[in-house]
C-alpha cells in the first residue's frame, strides 16, 4: 500500500513540474527562434508596429571611380633664367611654399655686368643722335642743311633707338629694370624671383653650381589648382556629365570628404577601355598632394530597385536587417543589403525579399529592441 502511495505522489509531482515550467514559458511574450520572434496583439499595439510592402522606385546609384590627384600643366612652373650663370646663393628646400615675389636664388655672371654697359652706351648714343637729329631738324627747316643729312640723322636715332630697346628687353628678362638702370648701380648679380604663390616640387640646384639657359633650376606647383584625375569605364561614361557633383576621400582618411565637380571627359579610352574624368576641387586642401591616390563616388538617376522606408531597416552587429511579417503575430529578421538612401527610402538588396513580401515598415526598431530582450 506504501509503495502504491509513493509512486502516485511522484507522479503528480511530475505533472506539476511540467505544468509549471509549460506556465512559464506561456508568461514569455516574445520568443525568439531562428531570428524570429512572436509577440502578442497587444504588444503589437503598444509597439506602433506598421506592416506594409517594399516598392519599386527610382533611386539615385552610386558610381565608384579610382584615380589620382594631379596639377594641370598650366600649374607647373618651371624657373630657368634666359642668360645663364652661377648659383651664388639659395635657401630652398622642396616641400617649401613660396609667395609670389619671393626671392628664389641669386645668379651671378659677368656677363649680366657687359650687359648693363651695352645698355647704358647704347642709350648715350641715342640721346646724342636724338639731339642732332633735332640740330639737323631746325636746319633743314632753314633750308641751312640738305635734305640727305637729315634724313640720315633721322635712321641713326632710329637704329640706336631699337639697340636700346632691344638691350632693355634682354634686361627685363634677368629681372633688371632699364628704367632704373645707372652707371652707379650696375651689378654682377641678379636676383630669381617667384612668379606665383606655390609649392617648391623640385630644385636641381646649389651654390657655385653653373646653369645654362636651358637648365632648369626649380619646379613649383600651383597647389590651388590642383585636379582629380579619376577613371572611368567604358559602361559607365555615360552615367556621368559635365558638371557632375562627385565626393572624393584618400584611403587613409576616408572619413575625409572632399567636394569636386567633373570639368572635362575625355572621349578617347586607353589601353584599359577607360576614360579620365577630369574633377576639379570645389575648395583646395593641402592634404591633397599631387600623385596620392583618391576615390571617389559619383550619383546618378534612374535605376531601379526594391525600396524601403528608412524606419523599415535596423542595423545590429554591423549588419543591415528587415523584419518579415510570417503572420500570426511571428516576425522574422531578414539580412539585407544596404544601398542608398533617397526621399526617405532606402535601396535593400536581398533574395528573400520581392515587392510582394509583407515587412514592417515602421518602429522596425522597436521589434528589434523587443527581439534582443526577449532573449535575456
């Protein structure tokens, strides 16, 4: 009779136990199972959950374009100096930024002292052959002189005018200013100076070295024309124009957007059947040095694809996710692909979701935040 009574008070502890733990798992809410979770009508009130269908919408694509940061010819300032000499002094280094004006190198030659003289004894004669040439003017006008003497007064002013002048050009291409030019101030030296505001790229140069005119001495750049050179592929020049925005970043800050707008395109392909795409910056930086490589991303219309309101896709572990409506009261996560973002919707890629797929299109956070404590 004993063993009769202990057997049925195990048994009915059993079922308790059973029908406490199966109690328990009924006051669970949301379950969570293969990333799917259920949760109860009323919590589906209180969440604001809003079910609806992805669309087919015309959004904007993103093209991506690799390429170099480059300086227009027109940027590149080769300083050579026309007569030659000697280097009697420099303080450059390359990677120095000059101003315009700014004093480059001192070039020494005796040649810059002959020069000089030929100028001022070329302009001594010319204001003796002006002078009688206006002797011989007031005479001929007296019928005192023939006309032969005063039409040869006349041709040597005018040789020794254009022997000076000439002098003074080759003057002004060594920096030295005829004008000013005395036999008190004549100098052995002359001074390089910088024609623009720019980056010291190259010096091939130091003191005591000789430079002939064909030398050159050093290389600036204009740093604040400075464009992209980006390339782009046969299929997709034509998703790109004229005047196109495009926000180019370095790989070692890519956080680092620069704005540039598409100046030119180039409608010849090279070997690789590409053509470059010539940006221009909208606002120069200086970490933009010509030769780095840089990226870059163009937007374009009209491409069709499966969207979705921003409220619709979460983001957890670092992946994009939809939560599918599986109905009664089930919703599973579904990863996506994550594309652009345009009037309020974002472009999602997946296989398991179409037009006609049932997903929550709004407080998908909200389920997501659900999802996540459900398990705890």
């Amino acid at each position: 009779m004993k063993t009769y009574i202990i057997t049925i008070l195990g048994f009915l502890f059993l079922v308790s136990c059973k029908g406490d733990k199966k109690e328990q798992e009924n006051k669970v809410e949301g379950q969570k199972q293969e990333n799917t979770i259920e949760l109860t009508a009323q919590q589906i009130k209180n969440a604001g959950l809003v079910v609806g269908n992805p669309e087919e919408r015309n959004v904007k694509g993103i093209l991506q374009l690799q390429g170099t940061v480059t300086v227009p010819p027109k940027s590149v300032v080769n300083i050579s100096i026309p007569l030659g000499g000697y280097i009697k002094k420099t303080d450059l280094m390359a990677g120095m930024h000059v101003r315009k004006g700014q004093l480059l190198a001192v070039v020494e030659d005796m040649q810059y002292i002959q020069l000089q003289q030929d100028y001022l004894t070329a302009k001594e004669k010319f204001q003796l052959s002006q002078s009688e040439f206006n002797r011989q003017k007031e005479l001929n006008a007296k019928k005192a002189s023939s006309d032969k003497l005063f039409e040869q007064t006349a041709t040597e002013m005018q040789t020794q005018r254009i022997y000076m002048s000439s002098l003074a050009q080759k003057l002004a291409l060594v920096g030295i200013n005829a004008k000013s030019l005395t036999a008190t101030n004549i100098s052995k030296t002359v001074a390089i100076l910088s024609p623009v505001n720019g980056l010291v790229s190259k010096i091939n140069v130091n003191v005591g070295k000789y430079i002939s005119p064909t030398d050159m001495m050093f290389e600036l750049i204009e740093m604040t024309d400075i464009v992209l050179v980006m390339n782009a592929f046969e299929k997709d020049i034509h998703l790109l124009s004229v005047g196109q925005t495009v926000t180019a970043f370095t790989n070692a800050n890519p956080s680092k957007k620069y704005s540039a707008k598409i100046a030119y395109i180039n409608q010849s392909l090279n070997d690789d059947r590409a053509a470059e795409v010539i940006c221009k910056v909208n606002k120069y930086d200086n970490a933009l040095i010509p030769g780095l490589f840089i990226n870059a991303e163009a937007e374009f219309d009209n491409q069709k694809a499966i969207t979705v309101p921003e409220d619709a896709v979460v983001r957890w572990q670092g992946k994009f996710f939809v939560f599918s409506d599986l109905g009664n009261n089930k919703f599973k996560m579904i990863p996506v692909d994550s594309g652009t973002t345009s009037d309020g919707y974002k472009q999602i890629k997946s296989s398991a979701i179409d037009k006609t797929s049932k997903i929550v299109v709004k407080n998908a956070y909200t389920l997501l935040m659900t999802f996540m404590n459900s398990g705890e």
